[in-house]
C-alpha cells in the first residue's frame, strides 16, 4: 500500500494501546547527568526527594536502566477514554504546498484538557493517591498542564494547588476556568502567598511571570502543606517517560501501515511532547536500528536549545529545586510574553539536552508571527485550530515540506501536534489584527540570564 491510498486516519484499536512506557534513558550510552543538591552539589538520592516528590515518581526519575515500565492498570484504563489518538494524514496541506512530502500528525488535543499533558498528570496523580497523599502542588504556564491536572486530581479525589504564570491567567482565563471546574484552586504567579513570590515581585515589580516563577512557589507551598507533594508537567525524566505512549502510537501506527518518517519534529519548552514523541524512534537510532532526523522547535523569544549555555543551573528562578545539567538561559531569564506560554521556560529536558549535545537531534527557534502564519494555514487546511506551542512545529514541518519542493525529494515528516488553540484566542486575534510582535533577546538580554548560571564543573 502506498501513502497515498493510505486512510487518512490511521487509528489504533484499544487492544494495541501500549502497556507498558518507553525509558530512552536506558538505551542511551551517554546517561544524563543527574539531579544535584543545590547545596552539597552531590547526585540526589531517594531520600533526598522524597519531600517533594512522590515515592513511586522518584524511582521512576532515578531510573536509567529499566527499558520498559508497566503502566498501572487504573492509568491504563483512564488512557482508553481518549487513547489511542490518531495519525493523521495531512493530505490536505501537503495539496496546498504542493510538495512531494508526506506530512503525518500525531494529534494529542482530543480529550478535555486539549493537550498531551493529560498522559503524565493521570499517571503522577494516580502514584500521589496511591501514596495516601491530600494533594499535589504544580506550575502552569499556558494552562495545558493545569487543566489536566485538575481534571486527574477531580478522577481521584486529590487537592489540586495551581500556580499560573501570570500573563497566562491574564490571557486565557477560559482555561483558567477549566482548572477551577474541575477543582483547582489557581493562583497567578508570581503571587503575594508565598516568600518567593514576594521576593520576586519586590525584584521585579510588575513581572509578568515565568514557568521558573511559578515552579518556586508550587515547591515551597508542597514543602510546607503536610500531605502534598510537587508534580511538574515536563522537563523531568519521569514524565518523559509518561510522554512515551505518544511515541510507541505513532511507532505502532507506522509499522502497521509500512511508514518510514525520515524527519520527527516537535515543539521544546520542557521536553515532554518531543521527548514522548521521539522516544521509541530515538531507541532504534541509540541501538543503531534505524536513522531519524529529530528537530526540536523553540520560540524564538526563548531560544534554550539554540542560544542556551549546557550547564548546571537551577530548575527554577526562586533556588529551592534541584539542579539539572541542561541547555539553560539562566533561571532568573524572564521570557517575553509571548503567546506560546507552554514553550516559556528557561531550560531544557536533561534526556532532550544530553541527547542534543551529543549530536543526535537538530533544534530551531521561529518567531511567533512565523508561527501563527502557519497555524493558520493549518487550521484552514486539516480543520483543527492548533495551540501556539503545537505550531511552532508546524511551523518547521511547512519549512521542510517547502525545501523538498525545491528538491523534489518524496520525505515522510511527522509532527506532534500537542493540542488545540480554542483557549488562546487572544493571540489569534492579535495576529489577525497585525498588532502581535516579534520578540527576540540580545546577546546583551542573554548575558544577564547567563550571569546567574552556578559556575559548576560537573
């Protein structure tokens, strides 16, 4: 069968949903580094993390040899409400480009929460309740992560504590109202509730916030509520691993139709989208199975991978998490306020970094008018309104269906598409107005990021 006579959905049936998860960590010959203590600068141990994180969660963070992680029967059956999600076929925008490309999406957005996201917080939520816990603490930035994990707490009855970057609270408060449907209690960050956001407001009055703002205070609120812990929605090993289902799908959906993608491309603010989505395929590249040309999307307005410094620093701006060696701006980098507020963090994944160190993926940074222009072209195309942060990988996947137009090369690119757009209004209509702007940082704005970075020779 050839790509063109294939469906134009390619779904999975509930019986070939995988099992169990993919740890990538474990084909990988150069690890990545691990956690430090911020103070004695030595590789956490379990006990070191067990006030802030879940027991089960911190086996899984530390894990860099199991392969194959079964998938609790209780998460595998929430998954089947919304799994598996399909591959799409993007015959309709390749027609409009008229390249000799094949586009395939992965599409993340067919469930309430409108993203990815759901496929960690369902399973960091089921370890919390499992534990015997109240509830979980956690940051937000363009509400993604929020939502989903208020909807996994509302499942098992847990206390859900949300830190909103606060230009995301202010533009999409529809998504904000989700969160608190489902339970949350959402607070705009930085706030006045807790030290570090005092502290952070008195050094930067009228900030409009950041992921590392808002993971500060989620941390100091989980460290002095008895009962709680901090879950985090990306950047973290354990939910690169959750992530992986994305990519064992889409594995699973090409192998069944004989598809061979030469270029995997996703969206980077923390990792977990494109970390899910290589995942298995990056396996086979480790193992030397199989070639992929992986290409990690950042916005241009907060470049980790392509401008970012690979070194130690903290992986929030308020100091009182763990250090991770990563493609960093700096923790106390304040991005712009760009509409992409998922993609708005000062770091990288560990796994994303070490793997994009040692030469094994590619990265690009777009500007956001680029980006909107062609979630427009896709949402006019295939039908479905796209997430900012989804965008800046359609954005690449557009870019390289055109140079195949100049070649005349027959490339298959799949994409992840991470969630739907219909919350993020507000920067379509600015768009459509002409009144959104191009943001792009200095060496000089860099720099000051970079100063704050730990001068650590590990």
């Amino acid at each position: 069968m050839s790509i063109n006579d294939m469906p134009y959905k390619i779904y999975l049936e509930e019986n070939e949903l995988p099992t169990s998860w993919y740890n990538v960590r474990a084909d990988m010959k150069n690890k990545p580094a691990p956690l430090i203590h911020p103070g004695t600068l030595e590789p956490l141990k379990f006990e070191d993390m067990q006030p802030i994180f879940c027991d089960e969660l911190i086996k899984q963070e530390l894990d860099d040899n199991t392969r194959e992680i079964k998938i609790p029967d209780e998460v595998l059956n929430f998954y089947k409400m919304y799994r598996p999600s399909p591959l799409t076929h993007a015959v309709f925008l390749e027609r409009a480009l008229n390249t000799p490309a094949h586009i395939f999406y992965k599409f993340e957005g067919n469930n309430t929460s409108g993203s990815h996201k759901l496929n960690s917080a369902i399973a960091q939520a089921y370890y919390a309740k499992k534990q015997g816990l109240k509830g979980v603490t956690t940051e937000t930035g363009a509400g993604q992560w929020g939502t989903a994990l208020a909807m996994a707490c509302a499942f098992f009855g847990l206390d859900c504590k949300v830190f909103m970057v606060k230009v995301s609270y202010e533009q999409k408060p529809f998504r904000r109202e989700v969160m608190r449907t489902y339970g949350a209690d959402v607070t705009p960050s930085p706030s006045m509730n807790t030290e570090i956001g005092k502290k952070i407001n008195a050094e930067h009055p009228g900030t409009t916030g950041s992921l590392g703002c808002a993971i500060s205070e989620a941390v100091e609120v989980a460290l002095k509520s008895e009962g709680y812990r901090y879950v985090l929605g990306s950047v973290l090993n354990q939910v690169l691993l959750h992530q992986s289902v994305i990519g064992l799908e889409t594995s699973a959906a090409c192998k069944k139709y004989n598809i061979k993608p030469d270029v995997i491309i996703g969206c980077a603010g923390g990792g977990s989208n494109l970390g899910g989505l290589i995942a298995p395929f990056m396996g086979e590249k480790l193992r030397g199975e199989a070639d992929y040309k992986f290409i990690a999307v950042e916005p241009a307005s907060c470049p980790s991978f392509t401008r970012g410094k690979f070194a130690y620093d903290f992986c929030d701006t308020g100091k009182v998490c763990p250090m991770a060696k990563m493609y960093t701006l700096g923790h106390d980098f304040i991005p712009s306020a760009n509409h992409a507020g998922g993609l708005r963090y000062h770091g990288m994944s560990s796994v994303l970094s070490q793997l994009y160190h040692d030469g094994l993926m590619e990265a690009r940074s777009v500007e956001q008018t680029k980006v909107f222009e062609a979630a427009e072209q896709f949402a006019r195309t295939e039908g479905i309104l796209p997430a900012p942060e989804s965008s800046h990988a359609i954005r690449v996947a557009i870019d390289e269906a055109l140079k195949c137009k100049e070649t005349g090369e027959e490339k298959t690119i799949i994409l992840g598409l991470t969630g739907t757009g219909y919350f993020d209004m507000t920067a379509y209509e600015q768009f459509n107005n002409g009144t959104m702007s191009d943001y792009i940082p200095t060496d000089s704005d860099l720099a000051k990021g970079f100063a704050t970075i730990p001068n650590i020779n590990k």
